[in-house]
C-alpha cells in the first residue's frame, strides 16, 4: 500500500471517532455561522452540504431557514420545527417566525404557532394577545391589565395592547399619571413621557416643558408661572421636578418642597415625599424616616417599601421594620430577606415563638438570609449529606444529551452566550439525578460555571462540593497564603466574580479569575513591583490570582481588616465602602450588606460571605460561623486611607 494511502486511512480512521470527528468539522460550522451573518445563501449552503451530523448541524439548518424566511416556506420551517421539537434552536426559530408573521399581520398564524413555544418572551407574548385582539377576543384585555401596572418600558409589540386598553376605557387619567409615577422613579423618563400621550388633550402637559423639567428641575421651579397651583398638570410638573431634584439631592429636594407643599393636593405631596424619601435612604441620611412619615399614605413601590425597611435598620427602628415589612406586598414580603428582618423585628420586640416560626421557614436555605436563619435557631451552617455519585449509566446519558452535546461543542468554539443558553434549556425538566450528572459532565469538561449552575438547581439531593468547586487549588491557596488571606474567602469571592472562567470579561472590562479591571490591575502591579507587567497577562492565572489577592489584601488593610468591607470595596470601590459605613453608632454587618445602595454590590457581598462559610466548611470539615464572619462594621473615620489612590 502507497504511504499517502495509508496515512489517508489513517486520517480517515481517526476521524471517525466521535470527539474528533466533531471537532474536525468545527470550522466548516464556523464558515456556516459567519456566513448566515454576512447574508451569504452561497456559502453557506455549500457548508450545510458539508457539516454531516456535527452536534450543530441543526443550527446551520436554522440558520439557512432564517435566511430564506421572507421566502413564505412556511412548510420547510414546519418540518424543521417537527423535527427540533423542544429543543432551544427550535424554540428560538419559532419565536422569530411569529415576529415575522406579526409584522405582517398574519394573526391567525401567529395563534396557531404561539402555544407550541415553552417558555415565551413577553415580546411574542403580546404578538399572540394582539392575535387575539385582532379576531375580537376581548377577554385578553383582563390579562394585559398587568402591562399597564407593572411593564414600564414595553416593547413595541405590546404597544398597542397599552392602546387598546385606553381606547377601552380601562384606564383613567388618575392611572396614567400613577403610571408615569411608577416610571420616574424607576429613571424610564422617556417611557413616561410617552405615556402622558394617553391624557385627554386638555390636560396634558407641553412637551417642552416637561423636557425641561427632566433635564433642569431646579431652574423650571424658579420659573413657575402664576396661580401655577390651579392646574392639575403643572402641579404634577412641580412634582416632577421634586422627583428628578431628589434624585441628585435630597436635603435640596426637601427645602423646594417645603416652599410649595401647601399648593400641591395631597398625593402630589404626599408621592414627592416619598421619592425624596426613597434617595434620602439610598444616601443613609438620618432625615429618611422622617421623610417617609410625611409621604403618609402614598403608595410606595416594592423599592420605596425596601428602602424604608432599610433606612429603619440603619437606625435600629425594629418597630418601624416590623410595620413596613407587614405592609408589603405579599410577594416582596415572602423574600428570604424580608422573611428575616421580620423575624429580627419580632424578637427585638421580645416575640421569640413568632421571630423563631418565620426564622424555620428559611432555614436550610443555602443562601445569606438562609444561613443566618439557622443561626438565630442555634443551628449549624454546615452542607447537607452528599449525594450518591452519579452512575456509569447516570453519566452516560448526561453524555449523551443532544442538548447538552451542543452546548458542550458552543463551549468548545468559545460561544460561550450560545453554550450557556443551550446547557440551561436542556436542563430543563431534569431530575435531581439527571442535574448532579450533568453538573459532574461540566466539572469533567471543566466548564466550571455549568457546573456549579447545576448543581444549585438540585432539590432533595445535593452535592455541594459541586456547587462550592474549588478548581486551580494549589495556585489559589498559595496566593492566599502568601498575602495572609483566608482561603475560604478568597475562592468565596472568586466564585461570584467569574464562576472560575479563566478568560471571563466583563461589561465594565474586568477580566480573569479574579474579574481585574486594567487600571487596577496596572495599579497593584506597581503597588508590588510587579515587573514588565502588561495588561496581556491579566488573564495568565498565577499573574491573575497574584494581583488579585494583593489587592483583596490591600483593600483588607485599608478598611479595618473587615471582610464586609473589603467585600463591598472590591465591587464597588474602596471610597464607597467606606462612605456606606455608619456616621456614628456601630453597625451589624449584615445591616451594611442590606443597605449597601447598590443592588449589584449588596447582592455580591452577601454571597461572598455566604460563600466562604461553604468553603470554610469543605475545606475544614467542621461548621463555620456566617454572623461571625460579618460582626460589626465600626464608624467612619475622618483618617484617611493608608493607601489614599487605593483604586
């Protein structure tokens, strides 16, 4: 036999096994993808003939679909869908078609595909209750009523149900300035303004001055025109301009208030108090409760009821808590959080049998408030028994999922959004067996956010050394060891930066292990004597992990040694955590994560915190202390930081 013979035999021998024949395809589904971008049926066709039962084959046969949909085949994209049925290219494909049929008022095609969808966006859902409008059905208007109360920025296929139910007569001018309201406060002021559209002719405000008022509050009060308090819309444009001032200063907001409260009616007054009263909590200030007091009855939202039961914590007002909370909507006040800061409130009140009922009911929880629910009941924060390991057999149909395959092979070509969305469909409906499976399938591919993922889904059988991985071990305890770093904290925050994805990068630029933005990591790298550093190697993982716990370690030195705070500085900033530290009595440190202003920095503190109770706890074998770990956050000090560019 000729040599090139057998090394083509050979060739051809190798790619016949499964891995490899997969991969070897991998650029002709590249070529496919690049083309389906770049609008050329070509080439990519010539790739569709050329991908074979590659895991994404079906994704090259949507993408020629797609590209062939103004084509009106609608029985091509029938068979595909068929076929795909309850798979996410399926899912996908089908949403897109009913966009395309709704663009074209294609309604009864639209009804006839919508109920096959699993889990449809709101988007599509409006384009199936606009079907629906369309054949006369105006029973649909009782369930868009909700749009009006809770979509503050709709998409445009939900705006003509909003239409349909002015046109209605479904709501009043009351609901359209409630609903404008509700969008202010939530920083949607072009949705508002577009809302104000919906009030009759007379009573709508001129356009520029309410633009105006957006922009330059303060200067549009000073410019009130006479007897301004006998009409409804420029009292509401005062209001307005209360809102907008408070949201940039509050004490100021409160004093323009003050001049021209008698003249505005009472839920003038009364939602403008609550604005200020809303950004007075977010800044700590001591006035915040006083100011909710002079909001009265004014309804609030689920963040004014937040923020009034945090600005009640910072002030020790069990009292105040316990009555907020109790006020809440039933949804809000059912969050773990809120569950517990109503227990609190009752024991502060000496109600132990009541605090201890609504402590049971979130103990267990593997979460912040869950944690310091067992706490309060005595109980240990320990993981729950290991699981069984999954079995051969377990293993070998998590391998073979086509879900799972596909998202594996997004993964392998750095698709990481497409990988992500098809791992997470394809969990769906799974077991608790199934997701340990899946989850060990990700851990032995060291897709290690896949794997944590799924573990935590897990209901009655947990594995939490899946869910708390501990990957680059060596490397990471070394570098705590060498700053002097609990290890258990260190990998606690690692998991919430970047889930251990070496090459994750954020939104804000922040990249590697340990999510470094450039000019701190250039920073640090200075700091140390880190020698021809180059942003280039953020991603390297010993150069990564080194700067990264220098700079947990610098943070820790600059801010009293406290975990809380070192916490919050590494998301937000050192100057901000400090500034978020109380004025003058010590501070619990689960009230400084709650109150922390930002939803992104409180939310990442506490599962730092949680977190590192888990790996104290897997990596010592013996229970770990959440309460111990927060303690008590001190004053704050007028002494500068030792580090005053500290980034």
């Amino acid at each position: 036999m000729k040599l090139p013979l057998v090394l083509a035999g050979l060739a051809s021998l190798f790619l016949s096994l499964p891995g490899v024949a997969q991969e070897g395809r991998d650029d002709i589904f590249l070529t496919a993808r690049d083309a389906f971008r770049n609008g050329d049926r070509i080439r990519l066709d010539n790739a569709a003939a050329r991908i074979g039962n590659h895991e994404l084959a079906a994704y090259v046969e949507n993408y020629q679909l797609r590209m062939r949909i103004d084509d009106g085949d609608s029985e091509a994209l029938r068979a595909f869908l068929a076929r795909q049925e309850g798979s996410s290219v399926a899912e996908r494909l089908r949403a897109d078609w009913i966009r395309w049929l709704g663009k074209r008022s294609q309604w009864s095609e639209v009804e006839r595909e919508y109920p096959k969808l699993l889990a449809p966006e709101p988007e599509v859902t409006c384009l199936y209750q606009q079907a629906r409008l369309a054949r006369g059905d105006r029973s649909m208007l009782d369930e868009v009523e909700h749009l009006w109360r809770e979509m503050l920025d709709p998409p445009a296929a939900c705006q003509p149900l909003l239409d349909a139910l002015v046109r209605a007569q479904r709501v009043g001018v009351d609901d359209v300035w409630n609903r404008m309201r509700r969008q202010l406060e939530a920083g949607r002021t072009g949705p508002a303004r577009a809302t104000l559209n919906y009030l009759p002719e007379s009573q709508m405000p001129d356009g520029r001055r309410y633009e105006l008022t957006i922009a330059g509050p303060q200067a549009q009060l000073a410019k009130l025109p006479a007897r301004w308090q006998d009409k409804r819309t420029l009292r509401e444009l005062v209001a307005i301009a209360i809102q907008r001032l408070a949201v940039s200063d509050p004490r100021l907001a409160a004093n323009e208030l003050e001049k021209r409260q008698a003249l505005l009616h009472p839920s003038e007054r009364e939602w403008a108090w609550s604005q200020i009263a809303q950004q007075g909590a977010r800044r700590h200030l001591p006035e915040a409760l006083d100011w909710y007091a002079r909001a009265g009855s004014a309804p609030l939202s689920d963040e004014g009821f937040q923020w009034k039961v945090r600005a009640a914590l910072r002030k020790l007002d069990w009292s105040n808590v316990r009555n907020t909370i109790q006020a809440m909507p039933a949804e809000l006040a059912a969050r773990p959080e809120w569950i517990y800061w109503l227990g609190r409130a009752y024991k502060a009140g000496g109600q132990t049998a009541e605090a201890d009922a609504l402590f049971a009911r979130i103990t267990g929880q593997a979460n912040f408030y869950g944690n310091l629910a067992d706490e309060e009941l005595g109980r240990s924060v320990t993981p729950p028994p290991r699981a069984r390991a999954p079995s051969a057999e377990e293993l070998r149909e998590a391998k073979d999922n086509p879900g799972l395959r596909r998202a594996l092979a997004f993964l392998r070509l750095n698709m990481r959004i497409e990988g992500v969305r098809e791992w997470n469909w394809s969990l769906r409906g799974m077991n608790d067996r199934q997701l340990l499976a899946a989850a060990e399938l990700a851990r032995h591919n060291q897709i290690w956010d896949r794997a944590i993922n799924t573990a935590e889904r897990t209901r009655d059988e947990h594995d939490y050394t899946l869910r708390f991985l501990a990957p680059y071990d060596e490397q990471v305890r070394a570098a705590a060891r060498n700053q002097t770093l609990d290890d258990a904290w260190v990998y606690g925050l690692m998991r919430q930066e970047s889930r251990f994805v070496t090459n994750a990068k954020s939104s804000a630029g922040a990249s590697g292990l340990m999510q470094l933005m450039p000019a701190t990591a250039k920073w640090v790298a200075n700091k140390i004597g880190l020698r021809d550093y180059h942003h280039g190697r953020v991603n390297d993982t010993e150069t990564n992990l080194l700067l990264g716990t220098s700079y947990m370690r610098l943070v820790m030195e600059n801010l009293d040694n406290h975990p809380v705070l070192a916490s919050a500085a590494y998301n937000a900033g050192p100057g901000r955590a400090k500034r978020w530290r109380p004025a003058e009595q010590a501070l619990e440190g689960a009230i400084y994560a709650e109150t922390i202003p930002f939803s992104e920095t409180r939310d990442y503190v506490k599962k730092v915190m949680s977190n590192a109770v888990y790996y104290s706890t897997l990596f010592n074998g013996k229970p770990d202390s959440l309460k111990a770990r927060l303690g008590t956050v001190q004053p704050a000090s007028a002494q500068p930081m030792k580090d005053a560019d500290l980034p």
